[in-house]
C-alpha cells in the first residue's frame, strides 16, 4: 500500500513537472518568434531611414516621361517615392551615386509564380523599388524589388514641416511650400498593430 502511494505521488510529480517544463517551453518559443518578428520590422526600419537619410533634390523625368519631384509623397498608391544619394559602388563603375526608390504595400513578387510557395498567397507585404537609372525609373517591371516585411497591411507617409504636417507632397501650392524637416512613416502590421517612426531629413 505505502509503494502504491509513493508511486502514485511521483507520478503527480511528474505530470506537474512536465506541465510546467512544457509551458516554460512553450513561452520560450513565442519569446523567440516575437524577437524574430521584431528584428525584422528594425531592419525594415533601418533600411528606410538609410535611405531617407541620403535625400538628394534632385527630380527626374519618370518612364512615362513626365516630370516627378526628388520626393513623392501621397495618400494612395505608391505612398512614398524619391530620390536618394550615397548609392555604393564598390567596383568604381561608371554611373551615378543617385538612384530612385519607392516603398509600397503589395503582394510577394512571386505572387503569380506556381513554383513560388507565395503562388496567389494572401498575404501584404512592404516592398521597396529601385532602379539602376533616375530618368526613365518608374516602371515597375524593371525594378530590383526587396521584401522588407511580411503582413503589412497599410504604409502612411507624411512630410513634416515647420507650417505643419503633409499627407502630400509636394503640396498643391507647391511655389510657396516650405523645406521638409522631417518624414514620419507608419506601418500598420497585422499583429503588432501601428508602429511609426520619425526621421529628419536634409
């Protein structure tokens, strides 16, 4: 009888240990998915405010050949474009250090590829566009496209200035509009929520 009872009370024991070594477990995992999921979103981030960082005023005649300002700024679609200097070129080619980028919320560029395991996934993700060339960028076809974050559902850009901020840009009294000082970015992630950042320009 006094066996029966020991056992019956290591196996208690055991079944307790394992629940918590399993939540212990369990938690760590999700630890490390939201680290993960955190480090991604800094790096986009990062590579935003690296591009920022380098405005150039320089305007550009897009591949339909009108004229578009070195920065786009606006509600819809694209919601940011522009154009940004300090282009690397480690190989000493012969082209510019400018170069034209735009950010925008679409689905995976393998979107359409059956061999793709994004093949018609619904999903958003924040892409970022570049072209090798200023005049004649724009067509997205001929982009080197990066996937900076997954499930994203929406980026809002403003230009903010000393008179205020700007959910476009340049404004319609464009002759008379002051310098940007600072551009905000928000993120809205389907888990994280709004995320928003701030950085100065110029």
């Amino acid at each position: 009888m006094e066996v029966m009872v020991a056992l019956s009370i290591f196996a208690l024991i055991g079944v307790a240990s394992y629940r918590v070594l399993s939540s212990v477990m369990q938690a760590d995992e999700r630890l490390a998915a939201s680290i993960d999921q955190l480090r991604v979103i800094n790096r986009a981030f990062w590579t935003m405010q690296q591009d920022l960082e380098e405005l150039a005023q320089r305007p550009i005649r897009g591949a339909d050949g009108a004229e578009r300002p070195w920065l786009q700024v606006f509600p819809g679609d694209p919601p940011l474009e522009f154009t940004r200097g300090g282009r690397s070129n480690p190989l000493g080619l012969p082209r510019s250090a400018l170069q034209r980028v735009m950010y925008r919320v679409d689905r995976h560029p393998d979107y359409d590829r059956p061999e793709s395991p994004y093949y018609h996934q619904d999903r958003w993700f924040l892409l970022r566009y570049s072209w090798p060339m200023l005049d004649g960028a724009g067509d997205r076809d001929k982009a080197l496209v990066q996937v900076l974050l997954p499930d994203i559902e929406k980026l809002s850009v403003t230009v903010l200035t000393k008179s205020g901020p700007h959910t476009q840009w340049p404004p319609e009294q464009s002759d008379n509009a002051e310098p940007p000082l600072a551009v905000q970015l928000e993120l809205t992630h389907s888990e994280w929520g709004v995320v928003q950042r701030i950085y100065k320009v110029l």
